[in-house]
C-alpha cells in the first residue's frame, strides 16, 4: 500500500488540475468525472467543492486571472491608452495559454475579489484623466470584450499555438470563393497574422474613444 501522502483537495488544486487537462481535451471534453480521474478521486468528491460545471469554469477564470497579474504592479504613469493597451495585450497572452482559454473566461463569475483592486487602479486613472465613471467603464467593458472575442475567434482557429484546425486552408477558401473576389483575397486578413490584427482593432478602440471623449470639467 502506497504511503504517499496526496495533497488535500480543495477548490485551488481542483480549478488547477481542470485548466492542465484543459489543454488536452479542450472546453467540450472537460467534465467533473474527467477531473476526478485525473485527481485520482470519485466524482463526487467534487462537488462538496462545485455545485456544477460552470461553478467550476467561475473558479478556473478566477486562477486565470490570479496567474494572469501575479506580481505585476500598475504603472501610476500610465496614461488611460498606455493602460487600456496593456491590459488588453496581458489579457490575450493569457487566454492564448489555455485550450478554448477565452470560452472558459467569457461570461465566467470570478469567485472572489481580487479583480478589485486591478478594476479599480484602472477607474481611478480614467476618471483622474477627465472620464465620467461611467463614461470609463464604457471604454474598458468596450475594449475588454473585444479582447475577449477576438481571442474566441483567434483559438477557433488556432486552438493553442503552433496548432491549427481543419478547414481553414486558405488556397482552399479562395477556391471555393472564387466567384466573389473581395471575400476571397479578405481571407488573408481573417484567418492569418492575429498578431497585427489584434494590435490594428485595439488601435481603432482607442482612437473611437479618443474621438468620443470629452473631458469632465475640473
């Protein structure tokens, strides 16, 4: 008989175990029972810690975003596009890291508070920079989903780096799209250089916001 003593199990190393095995079977293969063998426990270990799946996907987004800002300070010199920029780019980074990362994150309830502090450094500089409080929620919320549905539309292509589904060989896209030219040649610009494509649409986030703002009186 193994005298190996496990680590307990709590809600931190279940969360964790679930984002490892995240990268192997992705969101739809990701089930309790899955995560209990994994754990090497019985299901219904699990659920004196989550009632059901998506109180575990709440936890996991909340892991994700603990390791996303884990010793990562603000930059009181940050103006509102410097930080509105580097959020955004910190948040993709961290999605790309898990299989269907961004499907895990959207619409997730985070489990504690630690978003707070984060959420609130960010609608202080806003609002210290002339925005109305809901005039900066607008703009992060704004740029927030876009992040989080460029990445949804990124990973349904390119499920984690270096990897790539079925059917979206551009060759073949342009063949079948032949008789409309512009859809065609627009594939470039859809399915390739994610890269430049995020940094262009944030761009353009900024710069709508740029455009919109007017400064509060002092």
């Amino acid at each position: 008989m193994s005298t190996e003593k496990r680590a307990p199990l709590d809600r931190e190393r279940v969360a964790d175990t679930a984002l490892r095995l995240l990268n192997e079977v992705g969101l739809e293969g990701l089930s309790l029972r899955a995560i209990a063998k994994e754990l090497d426990v019985k299901a219904p270990a699990l659920y004196w810690h989550f009632k059901d799946k998506q109180a575990l996907l709440d936890e996991m987004a909340t892991l994700m975003y603990r390791r996303m800002v884990a010793d990562t300070a603000l930059d009181p010199g940050d103006t509102w596009q410097e930080r509105l920029l580097k959020a955004n780019r910190g948040l993709r980074a961290a999605l790309l890291g898990y299989r269907d990362g961004a499907k895990v994150y959207s619409g997730s309830r985070f489990t504690g508070t630690d978003h707070a502090r984060e959420m609130e450094e960010n609608l202080r500089l806003f609002t210290a920079a002339g925005f109305g409080l809901a005039e900066a929620v607008r703009a992060t919320a704004t740029a927030y989903a876009y992040t989080i549905g460029f990445v949804t539309e990124e990973q349904g292509v390119r499920p984690l780096p270096g990897e790539r589904r079925e059917g979206y060989d551009l060759g073949e896209r342009a063949r079948l799209l032949a008789d409309f030219p512009l859809s065609a040649a627009a594939g470039a610009e859809i399915f390739e250089d994610y890269d430049r494509h995020f940094e262009e649409g944030l761009a353009l986030i900024v710069a709508g916001v740029e455009a919109r703002h007017t400064p509060s009186a002092p």
